[in-house]
C-alpha cells in the first residue's frame, strides 16, 4: 500500500503551493487535547493540519507546529473563519489575524 504522506498524495495550488491532500482535523478537539493531538499527527507524518477560528484551538495548533522540531514550510495550516467575519474588510482583518493567534 502506498504511503498517504508521500509526495504522489499532494495537490499543487493555482499559486504554484503544493498542499497534502491528507490533513489532520482538529475540530471537536478540546484547547487542553490539541497541543499533543497536532504534535502526535505531525510525528506520524501529517503534514497538513486543518483548524478554524470557531474551534478555539488555534493558538494550540500553533504551539504544536514551533514545538515539534519541523521546519514551518512543510507544514500546510487550514483555518477558516467566523461566519460573523464575512464580508470583504472582516474577512480581510480575519484572514491577517489568524495567523497572529496560532503561528507567531
């Protein structure tokens, strides 16, 4: 069986970003759990880890990816955001602000 997290199971991006098809979903996963959740995934090969403002578990996600000894760019993070932050200037200040919750 071929390996989920080889380079044959990745998508390039119109932009020329190469993103794994595989991710790991943090959603439903308590502030508390998602530190060692995400770092657990990323030891086993995940290398595309999905989250979302409404999942309160940015910041943690964020802490997993400096904490687990990977360079940054071969990690893809997905977030989304609020449904109240739609709309071109929210989801502008969103999209900027996001970031600073989990990455920085």
């Amino acid at each position: 069986m071929a390996d989920m997290f080889d380079e044959r199971h990745s998508v390039v991006l119109a932009n020329g970003v190469k993103m794994p098809l595989l991710g790991f979903g943090c959603y439903q996963i308590p502030a508390d759990d998602t530190e060692r959740c995400v770092l657990d995934a990323l030891e086993v090969g995940y290398r595309h880890i999905d989250t979302a403002e409404a999942y309160l578990n940015e910041k943690e996600v964020g802490a997993a990816v400096r904490g687990s000894g990977l360079n940054r760019a071969e990690i893809f993070v997905t977030s989304k955001i609020w449904i109240c932050h739609y709309g071109y200037e929210k989801t502008k200040t969103a999209v900027y602000r996001s970031p600073n919750r989990s990455l920085s």
